[in-house]
C-alpha cells in the first residue's frame, strides 16, 4: 500500500513538474516570438513591461484572464465553452509520452524519470489525440453562429486531414528504421551520434514532416484557417477572454510538441551529436534542439507570406502524400535487403 502511494506522489509531482515547464514555455515562446520577429523588421519588440519586456507574459495574461468572457446571442452556449478546452487539453496529453532526458533524479528516496511515461505506442498516442483537436476547432467555428467562424473551423479541418496524413507517413520511415513505436526505444536506436541519427537515411520524410508540422499547427505561410485579411480572426473570430486564450496556448503548446517530437524521431533526442560532448546534460541538447524547431517556425513566419488556400490543398495532396509515399517504399526496399 505504501509502495503504490509512493509511486502516485510520483507520478502526480512529475505530471505537476511536466505541465508547468510546459506552460511556462507556451508562455515565453510568445515573448521570443515577438522579439525575433522585431529583430527581423528592424525594431525593437516589447520594452516596456519588466526588464526588456520580460514581464509582458504575465502582463497578456493578467489582461486576458480578466477581459469580459463574450458569448454571442445566437451562439450554441454549451459547444461554444467547450470548444477551446476540446483544443487545449489534447495538446498538454501528448507531453506525457515526450521522454525529455534519459538520466533519473532520486529526491527523499524517490526516484524521478525524465518523462511521465514510456508506452510501447507512444508515436500512436500523439497522432490520436492531436487529431482530437481539430474536433474543437471545427466545434469552436460552427458554434459561433458567425460566417467567418464556420469557415476558418471548415478550413482547418480540411487542412490538418490533408497533412496530417502526410506527417502521419513521413514517420512510417523512422518507424521501420527502429522497429519501435516507443519515443523512448527510438531515441536509443539513435545513439552513437550525429551520423546514427535518422535525419540523414530520412531526409526526405524530414522535409515532409516539417512543412506538414507547420501546416498542421496553422501558422504562416499555412495559417489560412485564421487569415486576418479574409476571415478576421477565423474560428475564434467570437472568443475573447480566457476562451480565447485557451485556443492561443493550444496553438503555441502544439508548436512545442511537434517540435519535441522531431526532435526525438529525427535529431536523435536526449543524444548529444557527438561523443565529445558528451558531458552537457542530455535533458539540456533536447531543449536545445527543440528550440531550434521553435525559432524555424518565427524564421517562416517573419519570411513568406501566405499561400492561397487552392495552393495549400493541392500541395499536400498532388506533392506531399506522393513524396511520403515514395519514402516509405524506398525505405522499405532498402531495409528488406539490408536485412534480407
């Protein structure tokens, strides 16, 4: 009895520890967001609150969190509250399977893993539930009762069906290199460094599962779902408050979570690139490179600008899907004989 205890105090803490560096993070990356984008446009980004703007995070949501709560007259009341948990809550799960180092932490007697778990189809977890968000999207648009809304929810939902499809078959690749579904197993398949790594036999499914990342998390040049110069604001065109908020941080929450899932299938995860450097701490090179995703995603977003929706969908299908397709084929047949 005291065992089982001990292990749910465990648990509870390393979910407790998990969620707040996550959130604390959401909240940050909007702070780098606004200030490398500054840098890129030759000004100066938030100055204002704290030193250099540190504080304006806290500020934003102090501002956000007692904002008036608008519901429309028209609006369905109850799928129109729901909607923004629908999206957030299935973007903070899928942190549970993220293995973020690999060496474990003994305090009082009790034993703390890097991660809040390790199952045997943990890649199959995230793609399950990051498809459980769209729902909320597309809920959050029609439950608004506003044109706009409708279509920017009917937008996104066509969208993350097409490339979630793509990304889906750009990780069937790193797959059948590991023959494992566990984040965890396909870390350790990578290590050695920087040339066992799956980045390099899968860059073509690297390429794919980038673009299809960005598209899948609605951001420039993909954001048609929100386009500011056709649809206002897109589905959340109706939310104000913390409603809005929620669909704010599931975004940015995503854009750490896809990001920490490229690094583990492709950048070898908690892996250091050479053995040389071996001494930093592994769960110091996994932030490293996840920010290295994060600060791509600004570098795009500050550089092209959008596409058409036609251009969007027809990419992904007519381009991406081939071209995954393909990887899978060719890395099937290599493998068959590499180990045939």
């Amino acid at each position: 009895m005291i065992d089982i205890a001990l292990n749910l105090i465990v648990v509870l803490v390393t979910i407790g520890v998990v969620m707040a560096t996550v959130l604390l993070h959401v909240a940050y990356l909007t702070y780098f967001e606004r200030k490398i984008l500054g840098w890129m446009q030759d000004r100066m980004g938030p100055m204002e609150v704290g030193y250099h703007g540190l504080l304006q995070p806290v500020a934003d949501g102090l501002k956000l969190f007692f904002k008036e709560d608008i519901v429309p007259a028209q609006a369905n009341k109850i799928i129109f509250t729901l909607a923004p948990i629908l999206v957030l809550v299935p973007a903070l799960i899928g942190f549970a399977v993220i293995p973020f180092g690999r060496d474990t932490i003994s305090i009082f007697g009790l034993t703390f893993r890097p991660y809040i778990t390790d199952i045997n189809i943990g890649i199959l977890y995230i793609l399950a539930f990051a498809s459980i968000g769209a729902y909320g999207v597309l809920l959050g648009g029609w439950a608004s009762n506003n044109k706009y809304s409708l279509l920017g929810g009917l937008r996104s939902a066509a969208q993350v069906i097409s490339y979630e499809l793509s990304l889906g078959l750009a990780i069937v690749g790193v797959l059948l290199m590991s023959g494992s579904l566990s984040l965890v197993k396909i870390t350790l398949a990578q290590g050695g460094g920087i040339l066992h790594w799956f980045v390099l036999p899968q860059f073509v499914a690297f390429v794919i599962y980038l673009i299809s990342a960005i598209a899948e998390t609605n951001r420039l040049p993909f954001d048609l779902p929100e386009a500011e110069s056709e649809l206002v604001a897109g589905f959340f065109t109706e939310y104000s408050g913390m409603r809005f908020a929620f669909f704010f941080l599931a975004e940015y929450a995503n854009m750490i979570l896809v990001s920490c899932i490229a690094t583990i299938l492709f950048l070898g995860g908690w892996q250091a690139p050479f053995e040389a450097l071996g001494f930093i701490p592994p769960i110091l090179w996994f932030v490293i490179k996840v920010y290295f995703f994060l600060f791509f995603y600004i570098w795009i977003r500050g550089t092209l600008p959008r596409l058409r929706y036609d251009q969007l969908m027809m990419f992904g299908w007519k381009v991406m899907i081939p071209l995954a397709l393909v990887n899978i084929l060719v890395t099937s047949t290599v493998l068959y004989f590499l180990k045939g």
